[in-house]
C-alpha cells in the first residue's frame, strides 16, 4: 500500500480500496460511522446486493439475510460436505433458491453488514458457494465483498457453550479472498473525551482507574421511570414495559399489524422488527421510532411520549413538538413488490429494551442492567448506546466486562516477538 494511501484518513482509505474493487473490511467503534461510510458508498454504487448476518441487521440496512440472499439457507449441517450441501441446494427447484442462485450469478459488489455476527463456518461456505454457483474458482467467485462490522461487540451466535467462537475471520476463506481491513478510530456518537476514553478501554475489557472513577459515579439506586432500560433478556423487557403501561391511567389501546404474503415471510418480519406485531398503546406511555423518517421529523431510536390516539394515527411529543405518526410498510424485500409485507405503526414501547434490540441505536439516556451480561461485547453495546456520559445511568457496577481475547488479537495483533 503506497504511502499517501497510508496517510489519508480511513475514511479516504475504504473509499479509495473500495473503488478499485478490492475486497474491503469496515470496522471500527460503536458510533464511529461505519453505516455512514457504507452509505456513501451505495450512493455511489446503487447496483451493489446489500445483505446482513441477521434478520434485525438485514432490516435496518433495507437488504437481506445473506443466506437468504445467496440461497444458502441454513448452511451445511455440522460436517456436513460444502460439496454436499452444494448438490443437495441445486436440486432444490423451490422458487427462492432459484432466484438466489440467480442473484449471485449477476452479483458485482455485495456488502454484509454486522459480518462479525455470521459464523466462520458460513462465512467458508458462502464463498465456496459463490464459486460453485458462478464457476469462477475466485474467492466469492470474483465478487467484491465490503463487511462491515466490530468483533469486539456482539459475537456470532453459538448453540455450544462450550465450544470457542466461530469467527469469520479464522476460516480460510477470509485468509485467501486477501480483505484489507480499515478501522474508523473518531467516534461521532459521543463527544466527551473521557466518556470516549473510558467506552474504549470498555471494548477493549479493561476498567482503569480513570475509568471506574468516571463511572462509578453513573450508578443510580432510583432512576427516572422514563429512562429507557435496557436489559439483557426478553423476559425482563417484558416485565418492565408491561408495569410500566399498567400504572398509566385510562383504558389499553391495541393496534395489531396488517399483513399480507406467505406466511413464511410474515414471520420473518414479526420476528425481526423492532415494531410488534400487536403494539399496545395509553396516552403518557413512552415510544421509540424504529425506522428513519427525517422530513417527518424522527429518525430511528428517538424517543417521544404518546398524547393521543386516533383510528389510524397516533400523536406522539417528541423533542418540543407534536408529530402525527401514521402506520408504516415494511417489506420482506425491499426490491420485490410482490413479497410480504407488516404494515404497523413505527412506534415500540420504550421503556425498556433487550441490548441485542439496541444495537445500532443511539439513546439520549438509558439506564443499564448488565449484571446478567455473559456475551462478550455485551456490555459494551449497551453502554456505547448513549450519547452523553450525563445520560448513562448504571443498575450496578458489572461484575465483569467479557471480552473475547481473539477478537481482541484480531483488532489488536500482539506484537511479534523479536529475535536477535
């Protein structure tokens, strides 16, 4: 890599190798812009398939699950054959496997967001599949692959406790297709330099000194009740937004989401959207926007209070004024006019929230519950969520802060050892 290359900035830096068509890795902090850079990139380049590790991801990048995008699927069963796996797919006359196949086929450029939540085992097995289905022994088959995403946030999912994290970034596949890896180091998230210290040495699993006298102070006995929680499990989000909405006055509103399609696909959209399917609503209950809608006046993880509820609409008051909001479509795919659609109002309750919900999020304030976090990178999500070190409230002070040490080694590579 020549030397002005080197001195610009990593933003200049994936934009330049994204451009010549190189194999590229975006990473970086929580809030460090990464979906921004992504996004100027598909400006340029609106052709480019835009999938995702997971169905929350997929959505909120408008695109799809890679496996659903390549026809993959679940993947190749644990030692199953890639070669297997691949004849049992071609034989597969199901309608969306077709399409997939067809997708890769006329692919250039395919952007995988959150790439360090997707197993390494699928991760190897996309890029054998991308070279099956378009016979170009090439890694992808010669597609441009632009990942993005933060190994030392949320890991990929494991169903065996005790076996070690598949990441993407030990497979072969990875080694070969030769990624060159950029990390975006200036967080636009937060502001404070010691709140931003103190978040890096958290994503690193390290509490200083410094770091624990800043905020040990963040633990709040009694917070405000309309602080957004944010919990590690579905059932105590359940708990809290229910009691929270049963001490509000007044009869319960229920508004259930039309849907239209195969109901394989409503499901994926029931599952996946941070909208419910059955959205319960009082006057005073507190509700975050969960998609971008600026010209209306809010954007995705803003908070607001509703004032009241009409037939179709709801008037929600959000940062000093009044926004009638109306129900919203989102599509299985945004690209396919004839898929399932949910149609709801793009409202949840916001009282608390599950930190795998969260992630991408940007809060104003939150009061944090890690003391259940087992994930590594758990912790972290959470607390990077908020925009001020004032904002952030803390159940208690975590008992650990779980931290892979290959991610680790990944982003930070120990120093080789010197040899006289």
């Amino acid at each position: 890599m020549s030397g002005s290359l080197v001195a610009r900035s990593p933003a200049d830096q994936f934009r330049d190798l994204a451009e010549t068509g190189r194999n590229v890795f975006l990473t970086g902090p929580a809030g460090s812009g990464k979906s921004h850079n992504v996004r100027d990139y598909l400006k340029r380049h609106p052709d480019t398939h835009v999938t995702a590790s997971t169905g929350v991801a997929a959505l909120n990048v408008g695109g799809m699950t890679v496996h659903r995008w390549s026809g993959m699927l679940l993947g190749p069963a644990p030692g199953q054959d890639f070669e297997q796996y691949f004849a049992q797919l071609s034989r597969d006359a199901k309608p969306n496997v077709r399409a997939a196949f067809n997708r890769v086929r006329r692919c250039e450029r395919l952007v995988i967001d959150e790439i360090s939540m997707l197993a390494g085992r699928a991760f190897g097995y996309l890029d054998f599949h991308c070279r099956r289905v378009r016979d170009d022994d090439r890694p992808f088959g010669g597609i441009q692959v632009i990942g993005t995403g933060d190994a030392l946030q949320l890991p990929p999912v494991r169903t065996n406790q005790t076996l070690p994290y598949d990441w993407f970034f030990d497979t072969e596949a990875w080694s070969v297709a030769g990624f060159c890896k950029v990390e975006l180091r200036k967080i636009m998230r937060q502001d404070e330099p010691e709140f931003v210290a103190a978040l890096g040495k958290i994503r690193r699993g390290e509490i200083d000194a410094a770091t624990e006298k800043l905020l040990r102070p963040r633990i709040t006995t009694f917070p405000a009740r309309d602080i957004t929680r944010l919990f590690t499990h579905n059932s105590m989000v359940d708990r809290w937004n229910d009691f929270c909405l049963g001490e509000l006055p007044g009869p319960e509103s229920t508004r259930e989401a039309d849907t239209w399609g195969p109901h394989n696909q409503i499901e994926f959209l029931e599952k996946n959207l941070l909208t419910p399917k059955v959205l319960r609503l009082k006057p005073g209950a507190k509700v975050m926007f969960t998609v971008n809608k600026p010209d209306e006046g809010f954007v995705n993880g803003q908070t607001g209070e509703v004032v009241s509820i009409g037939f179709t609409s709801v008037v929600v008051h959000t940062q000093g004024k009044e926004l009638e909001v109306s129900p919203y479509r989102w599509r299985f795919d945004s690209n396919d006019r004839t898929s399932a659609w949910l149609e709801q109002l793009p409202l949840r309750l916001a009282n608390a929230l599950t930190i795998h919900k969260a992630q991408g999020l940007t809060l104003d304030s939150a009061f944090v519950d890690v003391r259940a976090a087992r994930e590594p990178g758990q912790a972290y999500v959470a607390l990077s969520r908020v925009r001020t070190l004032a904002g952030l409230h803390l159940k208690d002070w975590p008992k650990g802060i779980f931290v892979s040490q290959r991610a680790l080694d990944f982003h930070f590579p120990p120093l080789s050892p010197k040899f006289s």
